[in-house]
C-alpha cells in the first residue's frame, strides 16, 4: 500500500490534504470477508479468507466462527508491538469480537490479533467487524487483512534513507471514519459488491449503505494519519481485466518486466473469474436434482440462480413434458405452446404475479428471441431491452402490460435440451443497475440449462413411466359392485409413498354359480411397471378360474402352475375367499398373505383367521388347503395387502392388532368402516415414530348378509321333455307367492327354454332348477353336460337356436359357467319397485 506522502508533509494542512487524496487510490488493500450468523457460524468464506487463515471454504462454512476466527483481542504490549497496538475498538467498544459472535453487537468493532501460519513465525491480522440488521436474521460481516502486508508495501514506499519513518510505520491499528471524511466513498460503494456474497441488488445496496452508515473503514498509523481502505481482492470488472491484458501483452512485446501491479501475486484474476463460474454450476447442481419429481426439480433449477446470476428466472416448458407424455417429436415451431411453470424473482412480492402467472400456456411469435432459443436449442444474448424490443415481446400478452417489468434490463434465454431435444427454455433478466450479461455469462448460462435440462429429463422420463405404470394399474383394478349377492362390498386402494410407489397390490370379486361370490386380495412383490403388469395378468387368471369354480385350493395350485409357465421372476401372495349366503359358509385358502380379519355380528368381536400359510405364488410345488368357516349374517370379512399392516422397524403384530381392533369399532357405512380401519393404523404408526405408510395398500371388507331360506325355492327335474312344462308351473306359482306376479311370463318363458336345453343334452336323469330371490330375480338350471351353450346365428327356417337368444334379450343379464359336476346357466331379472 503506497501512503503517497512522507512524515514532513503530512503535518501541513494543505499538504496533508493532498497527501490524502491521493491515499484514496493507494488504499486499496486485499481483504477477506467472512459473514457470520445469529447462531455464531460461518455462512460465507471468500477465497481472500481462505488465503489469510489457511482454511479452505468447505471446512469453513457451517463451523462456529470463534474456532476459525483469531480475533478474540487485541495484540499484547511487546517489544515489537507499540502500545498502539492493544487499540480500543471505535465508539468505546472493546476489541474482543468473540463476544459479539452471537448477534448481540450493536456498532461496529475493529482491533488486531496474532495469527500463526504454516512457513512463517507470525502474521498479523487487522479487522473491522459491522452488524448487518435484516430483513431476515441478524448476521455479522468481517473484513479482515494482513497487517504484515500493509507495513511491508507502505515502508517500501518510504524509502531505504529514512529509518525512523519506516519504524513509525509498523504502528498501525484498523479504525473507523465517517464516510464524509474522505473522498473514497463512492470507491469503496463500487468495489465492495464483488467481494460480497452473490446476492440481489437491493439487498447488496442494503449491506453497502449499513456499512458506510456505521463507519468508513481506515487504516491509522502512528503520525494520526488515516487511509480510508478500499476492497482490492475478487474479480475486477472486465474493463478493467481487459485494460490489464493489454498492459502485460505491452510488457511482453517490448520485452520489459511486468509492472509491479501485473505481477503475479498468486493467482490469476483471470482464472479465478472462471474457478467462480465453476464453484457456482458445481453449487447448482448440488442444489438441483434432489427428487425425482417434476414441478420440484423445476423450483429448484429456478430458485438456484436467483439472485446469484440473475434478478428473474422464467421457466416455459413444452406441452408434452407438463402432460407426462412422450418424449417430444420435431422441431417447436410458432403454434408449440409453452407452459409457463416457475417465475422466481427478487423484486417486491406480487409484482410478477398478475402479469405473468405461473400455468400460463401460450406460442411464441418467430421473429422473438425466445423462439430463435427454442428453434436453435442455443443461447440468446440481449444486453439490454431496448423499449422496441419491450413492445414487441409485450405484443403477444394481450392487454397485460410487460414492458415496465422488461425494458432496459438485460436478458439472456437458455435452452433447456436433452437428447439434442429442447424440452423448454429459461428467461433470465438482471435489473438496469446491475452489470448485463456478457459472452461468459452465455457459456455460464448454457452449461447451466445443459445441467438442468438433464435432470428435468430425469424427472420427466420418471413422471412419463409413473403415469404409464398408474394408468396401466388403474385399468386393471376392478370396479366391483358395492352390491353382490347377500353380501355388500366396500374396497380401498392407495398407492404408496416411496419412489415407484405404483406396485403389485389388487383386490377383486367374482360372481359364482349358486349366488355364491369369491373374494379376491392379492400382492406382487415389488413396485413398479412390471410388478403392476404381473398384478394384471395374475388377476386375469384369477377371474378366468374362478369363473370355472373351482375349489379356493385348487384354484390357488393351479394360478402358482401358471407363474411358473410365465417365467418371471416374481412372487405374489394371494387369499382366496367363496361366500356361500344359502349354506352360510366361508371356504378359504391361503398363498403366503396375511389372515383376514372376521367380525363377529354377535358381539363384535373380531378375530384373525387361524389358516394354513401356505407358500407365495411363484414358490411351485408347495401344497394349498382349503378351510371351511361358519358365518351369520351380520358378520364382516376383511382382507388387506401386507402395506396397511406393516412398515419397517415394526412388529406386524401391532399392526395387525390394530387392524382387529379398528375393524371391530362401529361404523355408518361399510366406506366409513374402511376408512376407519386406515386412519388407525396410520395413527399407530405414527405415534411409534415409525414415519407415514411407504408400500401401496388393497383393503377389501364385505358383510355376510346372507340369503334367508324363504328366498330360496328349489326343484329337481328329470330329463323328460315333460319337465319343461312342470318347471314353468311351479317358477310361476312361487313368484305369485312371493308377490312377482309381473314377472311371471317373462320367467316361464326363459326358465321353459333352459329347461328345454337342460332335458336336450343332459347326460343323467339329474336336473336342478332354483329361484334366489335378492336384489334381483336370480334363475340357475344345472345339468351334468359340460358343454356350455353359446349363442347362435339363427335364419328363419332353423329349428334350434333361439332359445338363448330370448334369454339374452329379456333377462336382465344372463350367463353360463362350468361347476364341479357339470354347468350352469342362469338368468336374472330386476325386481319391480315397491
């Protein structure tokens, strides 16, 4: 540092005065900046600090400043250090700044400590400290600088003749002044900014003021004089890089030594210009790419370079990439509408809201520059928004006026590309008072949108298998009639909360011969596609064997044979479940699932089946047993998937107690009761401390309402055409009975019909006819023929054929299934209101 004057002259008025002025120049020293917060931790670390303390800013950051901070006082009296030295901090304050690392100091402080480096005996450290006052909370910035270097560049300047003067020079203590005293002012306004932490205009503005409000920093020295300090360590402006590259490229043609401010002092400003650029894409994409989930990765991409590379970050994305579709075909063209899905910003809240707000989707005009971004998939540089470059891009806002929020400030468009595919494109605006965008920002800004195009990728190819994976599930879990016979059903799917949460839970239920119903749960092990595409193609086996009625152990040996056959490396677990409501019987087997729970009418009290385990299906050569359970009616079955029951670090006896328990509890509605059911297990986890539910849930529960045996008639026929006009008389006298006289000639026509193809290809003299009545007219005919009977292409002059074809049109819904011992083909009819 060059004082500019001597000893002598520094004690004249006028002299003293010049002597000043020019020190304002020559003041300008490296300093390291350190900002502390309320909680007394690190928070900024510049590379200045870095080099004064030895201690890199990854080690810095987050640490409690005392540790890394030797200020805990000012230099004791030595033979080396004048009293001078132990200086009193300005306004009466004393030095220690250790104490005032909490928040609490409310003026500024300043003092010297002793610092010990690695390859020398000592250094000596000055340092000003100033409380910053919101808005948010309180922080504390440091500005710290090697005294050593100060004495040293200021005794050079002295001179070699004059010893006594270069003694007055070691004495020098850091101070305070108004920033009135000194022309400086304005220097240290403009300088102080590029050391500070990257932040918005307004708020660096705010810190500048604070600091020139509380006190000019200074550099006093023994004769009284001080030198207003001015911030010499960062990244010059680029006039002024430029400007000293053309100086060292002089140096160099005419062969002189470089001048003493272009000499190395350890670091090329040039180079640290880029390692800064570097440090910030390397801190955006550690900020970025977090989750996997769309609009979150967007927020983060925005929020990553707002205020630090621009004051606006607009965020457009194609239509088809909002939409979870496909990737997107060809190039944009000026019909491509653009979603606008994040606007983040530094100026007052509100401002962007009304003019552009977020899920606004809109084209782009060609002859803008966001379209020759979109079409190019290459950055566009406009230094500033002219007022004709304002109007034209307010155009295509309608009557919402932009221009007050664009024009004057600089603007760069970013490309947001993968796959050589532009996915969207970035607006970026810096306030008129902030430097524009330049050729380094353009390479900043398109290896920053090449990052975060990548991860907006990501998260979309995630969304786009997600959705397929949802829609493929969602089509192939049943839409089950909250009605069947002589039970009611209620069912519950939710999907889990873990990265491919879609998984392999179903839940189904069948309609069977003989009013009976079977009740299906199920669970792929795993999640994802192919977990919900083996779920599909189990539940497909499971409908298409029940509806040939076979026995639940049979049925369950049969779909674990099937697994095998499929070749994938997949186990299921399954519980199958036939409700008999005339004989009042459950037949149950077992796939290595969880046991249902029955809730007794009487009494309430639930219980868990005791049932054989058994293997999971995939397992193979495993045997399967069929257990029978009498049921009332009134009693409710619940079957659920292992996720309602279990999450990890928790017993499944917990949970499965609390499933016996909340099943049990009355309810109004067999809806209520399931959510019942859910919310308390997710209350018991909860409290435990175990988290929210992770894996996707399938709950069925169905009342056993039963079928009362007055609503069942039954006739056995023999296979003489006779029977056919017997079985007519007797359908018709039990509907009078039961007061269904208005159906009586549609059911003698049908029953006489199928009772006619009963006594054609009966095999035996055994034929049985019966009446269920419920919420429909239900009519079954059983023969010992397996053949069912299909529907026919008739012409005029056939004799058979049309007996089906009658039965099709006049029956409410018809249908033909094999059983154990032969088939049966039924018909039912709707109940005429009462």
């Amino acid at each position: 540092m060059d004082r500019g004057t001597d000893a002598g002259t520094a004690s004249g008025g006028g002299a003293r005065n010049g002597a000043v002025a020019e020190s304002v120049a020559a003041g300008r020293i490296p300093l390291a900046v350190i900002v502390v917060d309320r909680e007394g931790l690190v928070s900024h670390w510049s590379r200045g600090a870095r080099r004064l303390f030895g201690t890199p800013k990854e080690e810095a950051v987050g640490h409690a400043a005392v540790d890394l901070l030797p200020v805990s006082g000012a230099l004791p009296e030595d033979d080396e250090i004048t009293p001078y030295g132990a200086y009193a901090a300005y306004d009466g304050l004393g030095p220690d700044l250790e104490a005032s690392l909490d928040g609490r100091l409310s003026y500024p402080a300043a003092g010297r400590a002793r610092l010990s480096v690695p390859g020398r005996d000592r250094a000596d450290v000055l340092w000003w400290a100033y409380p910053l006052v919101g808005p948010g909370q309180e922080r504390l910035l440091v500005l710290a600088a090697d005294a050593d270097g100060a004495r040293r560049d200021d005794a050079d300047d002295a001179g070699d003749g004059d010893s006594e003067e270069n003694a007055a020079v070691e004495r020098i203590a850091p101070g305070f002044a108004l920033h009135t005293d000194f022309p400086g002012a304005q220097d240290l306004a403009r300088r102080l900014p590029e050391i500070l932490p990257s932040m918005s205009v307004g708020e660096s503005a705010r810190i500048v003021g604070q600091v020139l409000e509380l006190g000019y920093p200074v550099l006093e020295f023994s004769q009284n004089e001080r030198v207003p300090v001015t911030p010499d360590w960062g990244v010059p402006r680029r006039t002024e890089r430029k400007a000293r590259r053309e100086r060292a490229a002089r140096a160099a043609a005419s062969g002189e030594p470089l001048p003493p401010d272009l000499e190395d002092d350890g670091e090329d400003l040039e180079y640290a210009a880029v390692r800064e650029r570097l440090e910030f894409l390397n801190e955006v994409s550690g900020r970025i790419g977090s989750s996997l989930d769309l609009s979150r990765t967007i927020v983060e991409v925005s929020k990553a370079v707002v205020p630090r590379f621009t004051d606006v970050a607009g965020t457009y994305l194609r239509e088809q990439v909002v939409a979870g579709e496909g990737f997107p075909d060809g190039v944009p063209d000026t019909t491509t509408m653009w979603h606008r899905v994040a606007v983040e910003h530094t100026d007052e809240p509100g401002r962007w809201d009304d003019v552009v707000p977020v899920g606004e989707a809109m084209p782009f005009p060609a002859h803008t520059p966001f379209f020759q971004c979109m079409t190019t998939g290459e950055p566009v540089l406009v230094p500033r928004i002219s007022e004709q470059m304002g109007h034209m891009i307010a155009a295509q806002f309608e009557k919402r006026d932009i221009r007050p929020l664009i024009t004057g400030r600089s603007m760069l468009v970013v490309p947001l590309k993968a796959r050589h595919v532009v996915l969207g494109f970035m607006i970026l605006l810096r306030h008129p008072e902030r430097v524009e965008f330049n050729d380094m920002d353009r390479v900043t800004g398109a290896e920053l949108a090449a990052r975060a195009g990548l991860v907006l990728d990501n998260a979309r190819m995630y969304t786009y298998q997600e959705s397929v994976a949802e829609t493929l599930q969602d089509s192939m879990l049943p839409h089950i009639a909250p009605r069947m016979s002589g039970c009611d059903i209620a069912t519950r799917y939710l999907p889990g909360t873990l990265l491919g949460r879609v998984g392999g839970d179903w839940f189904d239920s069948v309609k069977l011969p003989g009013s009976r119903t079977a009740l299906v749960v199920g669970d792929v092990m795993g999640h994802g596609l192919n977990s919900a595409a083996m779920m599909g193609q189990l539940r497909t086996a499971v409908q298409t064997m029940a509806g040939l009625d076979l026995p639940p152990a049979q049925l369950l040996r049969n779909l674990d044979d099937l697994a095998q056959r499929l070749g994938e490396h997949y186990l299921a677990t399954c519980l199958y479940a036939v409700y008999d409501p005339i004989a009042s019987e459950l037949q149950i087997a077992n796939a290595g699932h969880i046991p249902p729970v029955l809730v007794r009418a009487e009494g309430g009290r639930s219980d868990l089946l005791d049932l054989p385990t058994g293997a999971p299906i995939g397992v193979g050569g495993v045997p399967f047993e069929t257990v029978r359970v009498r049921v009332s009616p009134g009693d409710r079955l619940v079957m659920c998937t292992d996720g309602l029951v279990e999450v990890r670090g928790e017993d499944i006896g917990v949970g499965l107690a609390t499933l016996c328990e909340s099943a049990a509890h009355p309810a109004a509605s067999m809806d209520d009761a399931c959510d019942t059911i859910i919310r308390a297990l997710a209350e018991t986890f909860s409290k435990a401390g175990r988290g929210g539910r992770k894996d996707d849930v399938a709950l069925l529960m169905a009342r056993l309402g039963g079928i009362e045996p007055e609503d069942v008639a039954t006739w056995g026929l023999a296979a003489e055409p006779i029977e056919v006009s017997r079985a007519r008389d007797v359908v018709r006298e039990q509907l009078y009975e039961w007061g269904l006289n208005s159906l009586a000639d549609q059911a003698d026509l049908m029953v006489g019909e199928l009772v006619t193809n009963a006594v054609r290809h009966a095999r035996s003299r055994r034929i049985e006819l019966r009446l269920v009545r419920g919420d429909t007219l239900l009519c079954e005919v059983d023969d010992d023929d397996p053949t069912l009977p299909t529907l026919l292409s008739t012409g005029p002059y056939d004799e058979y054929g049309r007996g089906l074809r009658v039965v099709s049109r006049l029956a409410r819904e018809w249908g033909t299934s094999r059983s154990a011992s032969g088939k049966t083909v039924w018909f039912e009819m709707t109940l005429p209101r009462r």
